[in-house]
C-alpha cells in the first residue's frame, strides 16, 4: 500500500517558497504594465481596444494580446476608421508602443482626446436630467439595463492626465471625445511605416522590418500595436499590393510574429468591402487568418430610411448601421462561437455621435400604423416614470 498524500498532484515538482520560476516572474510583470489585464474566460492578457462597447463583444472584455482583429465595412464611409483612432488614442494613453502603416503624421493629430473625469461626469448629468420618464428603480439595479455593462472595467472614470503615475490607479478603457485632439507624448510618437513603391519588392517588406526591430529593441514588457488603416485602399497603396502573393505572405508572416510574441503585439487592421468584396478569394483568406473579424454595414444615406431605423426611444441617437461578428480572438478556432455579439446574442448597431462611438442593442421601431405602440401605450393605459416611482 502506497502512502502518498491525496491532495498533492501525481508529477508535480515542488519548489521552495522563496523561488519563483521565471515565467511565473514574467507573467507578473505582464500583468503589471498599464492597460492589461487577464481575460475573465482563460485568464490570457488582453487589452482594451479604445471602445467599452466593442471590448464587450470580443468575448474576452478586451482585445487578447498576440491577435489580430480585422474591421470590413461596407460602402464609401470610414466608420471603421474611427475605432482604428480610439484603438490608437488608447495605446498611446497607455504607454503603448503604436505603429501605423501607410499614413503619415496628419492622421495622428487627428485622434481624439481623452475625456476628463469631471466633463463625464457632467455629461451623465446632463443626459439624466433630459430624460424625466425614466424609471426609477432601485440603485443596485440602476447599471445592469445597460448594454455591454458586464464586459467593463471596474474603474471607467478617465484621469484628466493621460499620463498614468504611481499614485493614480491604471485605467483599463479611456473615455474619449471625437470634438477634442489627443496630446501627442513627446517622449514616445506614434512611428509611421511608408510602404515600399518598388516592383522588385512587396510593398510590405518595411512593415514587417520595422516591426521586428521595434520588438527586438524595446523592453519586453512594453505592449506593440499596429494599426493598418483602409488596407489594399488604392489611394495609400501601390498597385501591385493587391497581389495575392504579397498580400498573404504579409498576413502569414504577421500572423508569425504574433505567435512569436503573444504577449507583446495586437494587431488592428481595416478593409474597405465596396473595393474587396467578401465574395472575393483575398477577403476570405484575410477572414481565415485574422483572430477576430467584425463588420460594419452603414445605413443608406436616406433621411427617411435614417428615420425609420430603429431605437430605443425617441431621445437616443439614431443607429448608422449594423454590426455583425464574424469572429471572435481564440473562441472561434476552439469551436466555442455560440452566440456572438451581444448579451443573449441579439442584433448589434452602431452609433457614431459628434462625441462618441458606440455600439448597443439594435430593436426595430413599431410598425407603422401602430399609434398606440409609437405613443408607448394607450390613452388611459400610458405611465410615465414619474408615475411609476418605486
């Protein structure tokens, strides 16, 4: 009879308290550096994308480091473009190393700055005080009817300097306003890569070149992000960058350098559908070999077709589109799909104010004719929220 305790693992090697193991050390400094933290489904280290409402729905409340996420949109808008900005704002705010290919220094005077805890403050105070049929109900419950509410950080107040100190706790997500410009660091710039106009070469060569340089000469605890804007657009790129064999090749070899470092490099990359439609063999390898795929269907531009999309209520802002989730980071490959997007798996639209993105809870309005579901209720039926005070 073997006498063995129960509750130690058969094969385990036991180290002494005061030895840590050095991938033990490495995933506590990892975890450390500003705008991480471990996904709540496996515990990987991810990082926010800049959005609270597209953090929500990637499966991970974040982006997981070491992926690639790809943005298709269709027709001639560049709403994809402004999640590539916050995606940029927000590493820049963190101390991330950022990286953009194809543009030059105007695009990053153009990001959008960081809302202040105070203004967002008075911003919800503001936007309480115009809605005097609002349900009252009890305070606990007050957050949990909002869209996305589980996948946010604890702490969403954004410090009114970007810069993060020792003494102010890390922001996971900022806040930011499209009206306001983002104060570029001085000590680390966003570093724009030009692509290569010579025949004799992929365009791509100098992304891939810079990239590994970057890697290999900055400290290994610093998080990389390349953000690659309106890919294959005719006008940022040479001709002869839409061949499949230089197009794929960089994927390939991106799609290597993110598993030789999964955690040090996120990847964010936009196409525009109208030119590269997904029927096409290159989008539909580029969907293969990108972690997350998202895509963006805008609305016509038709005020009575604007009018007719739907919404909540009359005070919300009209939706500019549609969102549909055609992949997630590591739960699509492990078969794990299930319900994508929202909470419950309902349709998702998208929301561009003069402010903000967002994207919530997309809900056709009545159907027409329907007086009583459009004024919310019957003449003697309808309560309003100052009637329904609990």
């Amino acid at each position: 009879m073997a006498f063995r305790k129960r509750n130690v693992a058969i094969g385990r090697t036991t180290h002494s308290p005061g030895a840590d193991s050095p991938d033990s050390t490495q995933n506590e400094s990892l975890l450390s550096s500003p705008g991480t933290r471990p996904s709540p489904i496996d515990g990987r280290l991810t990082t926010s994308t800049g959005t609270a409402s597209l953090d929500s729905i990637t499966g991970h409340a974040g982006l997981p480091v070491g992926h690639a996420f790809l943005i298709e949109e269709n027709g001639t808008t560049d709403y994809g473009g402004v999640l590539l900005k916050y995606f940029a704002a927000e590493g820049l705010s963190q101390r991330h190393k950022v990286l953009v290919v194809g543009l030059g220094e105007q695009w990053g005077r153009e990001l959008p700055g960081i809302v202040t805890a105070e203004a967002d403050d008075a911003t919800k105070k503001i936007a309480k005080d115009r809605d005097p049929d609002k349900m009252k109900i009890a305070w606990r419950y007050e957050s949990l009817g909002e869209f996305g509410a589980s996948g946010r950080a604890p702490d969403r107040a954004s410090p009114s300097n970007p810069a993060i100190t020792e003494n102010q706790p890390s922001v996971f997500c900022h806040t930011f306003d499209l009206t306001k410009r983002f104060n570029l660091p001085q000590e680390n710039p966003i570093t724009y890569i030009q692509l290569s106009s010579a025949l004799a070469m992929s365009p791509f060569a100098p992304v891939l070149m810079m990239l590994s340089q970057s890697l290999s000469n900055s400290s290994s605890d610093i998080i990389h992000r390349l953000v690659i804007p309106a890919m294959l657009s005719p006008g940022l790129y040479p001709p002869h960058s839409t061949n499949p064999s230089h197009v794929l090749q960089f994927v390939h070899s991106l799609r290597s350098i993110l598993r030789m470092h999964p955690n040090r490099l996120v990847v964010m990359l936009s196409i525009p559908l109208e030119l590269h439609p997904r029927s096409s063999s290159l989008t539909r390898w580029l969907e293969h070999l990108c972690d997350g795929v998202l895509t963006l269907l805008p609305f016509p531009h038709d005020v009575s077709v604007a009018a007719s999309s739907g919404a909540a209520t009359q005070k919300e802002e009209k939706p500019q589109g549609l969102v549909k989730v055609l992949k997630v980071p590591i739960q699509t490959e492990r078969g794990m799909g299930g319900m994508f997007g929202g909470e419950g798996g309902e349709d998702l639209a998208f929301t561009v104010s003069r402010k903000k993105f967002a994207i919530r809870a997309f809900s056709l309005p009545p159907v027409e004719g329907d007086e009583e579901g459009q004024r919310g209720g019957g003449e003697g039926g309808g309560l309003t929220g100052k009637e329904m005070e609990f």
